[in-house]
C-alpha cells in the first residue's frame, strides 16, 4: 500500500473519530424544563452505587424495584458511587435527570436542585429547585408550591454577619406570582420574581436589578423542615453595599432611594503626605474611585482581594494587609468584598513600589449616602 493511501486511510479514520466523539459545534448548556423532567415514565429515590447500577428504595412513580441497571441519557453519569438520588429514568431506563442529596441530609429534609447530564456543558433544569412534599404533589397532580422563609442576615457594628429582625417569607406557587412577607416595605418596586436553579444550586428573589429602583435578595437554602418550609438564609445582592440592617431599612423606607454611595478616606502614616479620598457606587460596575488631596481623581490600573490583595496606580502599588478570618455575607467581585472589609475597621496597606515606597497608610470607611431614583420624565 503506497504511503499516499495510508494517509488518506489514516486521515478518513482521524476524521471519523472527531465526528463520532467531538462536542457539538456551539457546546452551549442544554436547558430543560423541570415539567419535562416530571414527564419520565420512571422516578425513584434510591442510591447510586457507581457502573451505572442504581439500588431502588422507592418508587414515586414506575414500577422499577431493587438493583437496576440504568443507561447514560444525554450524557455520562457524573455521580460518586454511593450518593443518594431522586433519579428521573425514561422508558429505556436512560439516566436522564437528578436530585443529589448531600451526606448528612434525607431525601425529605434536603432542599432537591435538579440537573440533567451533559458532556459538553451544563445541562440546566428550570425551575431546578424541588422538595419532597413538593414533588410528591406535582405527580399526584396537584399544586407543588414552594414556601422558603428565613431571616436577611447583616454585617454589624463589627463587620460580623449578624441576623437581623427581619424574617421573610417567600411563597413561590407553581403557577402564579411569587408573594413576598416580612418586609418593612416594599413600595416603588414591581412585584417580585423567584429564580430557583439553574448552573449552580442558587436561588434569588428579585424585585428590579435596574433602574430606576433595584433590590434583590440571595436566598441560601439549608434544608427543609418538618412541615416541607425550605430553611433559608437571605441577604441584599442589589443595590450593591446595602450590609447593615439600618441601611437596608433606609433604603425600603423610602421609594426615592434607589443607589447606595459610600465615601471613604485614605490616611498615610506621613502625616505630610495629605489625605486621600474616595467613594464607591458611583459607577453602575461599583468601581472605587480614589482622589488625592487636591481632588483630582488617581485610576487606579489594577485591584485585587483575591489570592493577592493589591491596588496599583501609575507607578505606585499598594500591597493590601490580609483580610480577617471572620466571614463574609458573599464574595461575588472586589468591589463588595471591600466595602464589606471596610466595615470590619480600617483596611492597612502599605507602598511597595514608587516615589513613596515602604510608605504605610490604612482606608477609613466613611458615610452611606442613598441617591434619589432616576425615573422617566
């Protein structure tokens, strides 16, 4: 055989190889509605013990009973062995979609976050959040209701993440708009949405992200209780820096209130080097902004808290000292993470490069200024 046709064997089993077994072209999530996880023949709870074997301890729905074999469904079974499920199984008894229960936890005391497979990318199931109760209504063909309640939880006079005195109740109905309690108030805000699910296990309850008045709130969910009520934890993502309880109140007292703005100084251990200051919220991306003595605004080029905790302006870099072992509400961008850092007590750095090297100093947080709404004229 001439080499010419060996590669042309080599090159047409090449390509076979990358048809059969590449990722779709585009490789986007695939997304699911949970009534289409709900339309599987076959829906059990039992526990997975790794090469596609599923022992059975219930079946919700089907007739499959003890050790069963499954098959892959739109994807590989990405599961440790020995992890307890609520398995969604089609006729074929393909392994199609999931509610994984952590260790520790019961199928009836877990909060179920439902996922498809996908070898490419998430396969993402929406609304992706179930409980037991829930789910044992929806196949008796009733409503499957969510109820979540919990306190908003805070930053107090030290920066500590505190509970405050508000408890809010979230009734998110299978059908229908979400009904939000416990709120001191909630006027100039549209009625409120549940998103529940998604790429990650998350759940939210949101008002407005935008203009001309925002408000939302994170809902970390802890397990279910005894009457089927999902445990949960909230805390203020939008506006941006609303983390202490009276700030929080401000801002719903008044419908006019709509963007948080925080000032902040810097004062160097020199004291012939004037102070700093600052303030962040004024841009829509949270941004600090730093200006020196005379007023005039100093860019900072680069900012870090993460692994290295750092702010770099033309020619200079601050090297930020470590941050306090006590937790933070969330840590989702810079920004939040140093507001929140600030309201534990000053943040010290200290100058590593340019004219004033070795230079130390420390950012004061300053006064909350709640900025009117900007609405349509």
């Amino acid at each position: 055989m001439s080499l010419s046709r060996v590669s042309r064997r080599a090159s047409l089993i090449t390509a076979l190889v990358v048809a059969l077994f590449a990722p779709p072209a585009s490789a986007e999530p695939m997304l699911s509605s949970l009534d289409t996880v709900l339309s599987q023949p076959n829906i059990v709870i039992g526990v997975y013990l790794g090469a596609m074997r599923l022992s059975i301890t219930r079946a919700l729905r089907g007739n499959l009973r003890g050790t069963v074999t499954v098959l892959p469904g739109d994807g590989s079974v990405a599961l440790a062995p020995n992890t307890t499920v609520v398995a969604f199984l089609d006729r074929q008894r393909a392994f199609r979609y999931y509610a994984a229960v952590p260790r520790g936890m019961t199928v009836a005391t877990a909060p179920l976050w439902v996922h498809g497979f996908y070898d490419f990318n998430a396969h993402i199931v929406s609304p992706g959040l179930l409980t037991l109760r829930s789910l044992e209504a929806r196949l008796a063909g009733q409503p499957g209701d969510l109820h979540l309640r919990g306190p908003i939880m805070a930053l107090d006079a030290q920066g500590a993440i505190t509970q405050t005195s508000m408890t809010v109740d979230v009734l998110a109905p299978e059908r229908g708009r979400t009904e939000v309690t416990g709120l001191p108030s909630t006027a100039g805000l549209p009625a409120p949405s549940a998103l529940l699910g998604g790429i990650h296990d998350e759940a939210s309850v949101v008002w407005s992200t935008g203009y001309p008045r925002p408000f939302a709130l994170h809902a970390t969910i802890e397990s279910v209780d005894a009457s089927g009520v999902l445990v949960t934890r909230f805390h203020v993502t939008s506006p941006e820096y609303l983390f202490r309880e009276r700030d929080i109140r401000a801002y719903l007292s008044d419908d006019d209130h709509a963007y948080p703005l925080w000032s902040f100084r810097v004062r160097f251990s020199d004291r012939a080097q004037t102070a700093w200051s600052g303030t962040i919220g004024e841009d829509y991306n949270g941004s600090p902004r730093f200006r020196d003595a005379s007023g005039r605004e100093q860019r900072w080029s680069s900012f870090s808290l993460r692994n290295q905790r750092y702010i770099e302006f033309a020619g200079e870099r601050w090297e930020l000292d470590p941050a306090p072992s006590t937790p933070l509400l969330d840590t989702y961008g810079d920004a939040r993470v140093f507001v929140q850092e600030l309201h534990r007590g000053p943040l010290g750095f200290r100058v590593s490069s340019g004219p004033r090297a070795g230079l130390r100093g420390q950012i004061e947080l300053g006064a909350l200024q709640l900025r009117p709404a900007i609405r349509a004229r």
